[in-house]
C-alpha cells in the first residue's frame, strides 16, 4: 500500500503540473455534451429524450479518453520495468493507477454530470438522480479503461486501438446506463433492476480487470 500511495501522489502531482492534463476529459465531457444539446435543437422535448444516451457516450469516452496514456508515460521512461523489477508484484502500481483514474476523470464528470445535463433540458434535481447512476456504473467504465490502456501498452496508434478494444465490454454499461437513466427521468424508482444490473458490472470489472491488466502489462515489458 505504501507504494501505491507514493505512486499516486506522484501521478497526481504529475497530472496538476504537467499544464491541465487532468482537466481533458471534464472538458471532452463538457463539449460532448454542449454539442449535442446544439444538434438536438432548442425542442425540450428531444433534449430531454436524448440527455440519458448523451450523458453515458459522453462519460465513456472521455474516461476512455483520459485512460489513453495511462502505462505510456511509465513504459516510456522506464519507471515500470523498475517497478516490476524492484517489488515483483504489478497489483500496487496497477490499484494507483485506476485510483488516479477516477480521481482525476471519473469523479469530476459525477460531480459536474447534473450541471452539464440542464443544457439538455433535464431539471436539476434529476440530474443529481442521473449522477447517482453514473456512480453506480462509472466503476465499470473506468476498469474497462485500465483495462484496454493496458492492453495497448507499447503499441503503437495505442490509444485508438484501446477505444477499439473497449468497445464491446463498454456496451452492456452503456446499455443498462442509458436504460435506467431513461427509467428515472420516467418516474421508475433510482435503483431499479438496471442499476442494480449497472452495479453488478461494475464488481464484475472491479474483480476481473486487476488479472489481466498486470498480465497484460508483464507482456508489454518482454
């Protein structure tokens, strides 16, 4: 655990001093989103229709997004074969790298999802509903992104072959996201059956992902 913390108080200090890298997906997020409120027109009516869809595409890729360079920098320099060298396991180094992940991507965009999601034509108190469910899946969504950053480590064109490779683990989140949100701006109580289903994947990838992300990134290091 103590190597852990040290790498994410390096990564996190890295992120803060390296000119906003960290802001990128709160701002992919925040474009994504005040774009399509322009292409769906000024109808409340079709911006309230579209805002689930919107808000979960909108969420993925910019976690996606922001995970496309996770391992790249530490490759690139050496740290990480140090790392496996030195401590042997992959597990620390592997924990604070998601846990940056969704400290410096995913829960911004929970926190400023209800803000964003006015420009859609949602009411503020559903979108703080809206953002209780991106709690719930946005575990999934960013353990799918360790996972293909991973994956993609040391290849080249890597963060395009990563938004390729999560493409069909990030469906059914998408999915049962889009489909619950939808419920709730209906009237359906906030942790139905799809939320439920949204947090069951996110403790399926939470369970899943830490195997074969490090044997992934053993590969990458032969």
């Amino acid at each position: 655990m103590n190597m852990a913390l040290a790498i994410l108080s390096r990564d996190v200090k890295t992120a803060f001093r390296s000119g906003g890298g960290w802001f990128y997906a709160l701002f992919f997020f925040a474009v994504f989103t005040a774009l399509a409120a322009i292409a769906f027109g000024p109808s409340l009516g079709a911006l309230r229709a579209a805002a689930p869809a919107a808000v979960w595409l909108a969420a993925a890729l910019a976690i996606q997004f922001a995970a496309a360079d996770l391992f790249e920098r530490d490759m690139n320099d050496g740290s990480l074969r140090v790392i496996a060298a030195e401590q042997g396991r992959l597990f620390p180094y592997w924990l604070a790298k998601s846990a940056l992940l969704a400290l410096t991507a995913a829960a911004p965009l929970i926190l400023t999802a209800p803000f964003f999601l006015t420009m859609l034509g949602v009411p503020f108190a559903q979108g703080i509903g809206a953002a209780l469910l991106l709690l719930i899946g946005a575990p999934a969504l960013f353990f799918i992104a360790v996972l293909t950053a991973a994956l993609s480590t040391g290849l080249r064109a890597g963060g395009l072959l990563a938004m390729i490779i999560a493409a069909p683990f990030a469906a059914p989140v998408l999915v049962f996201g889009v489909t619950a949100t939808k419920a709730f701006f209906a009237g359906a109580a906030l942790f139905g059956p799809e939320a439920l289903i949204l947090g069951a994947l996110s403790l399926f990838m939470a369970a899943a992902t830490p195997v074969f992300a490090i044997a992934a990134l053993r590969v990458s290091l032969e």
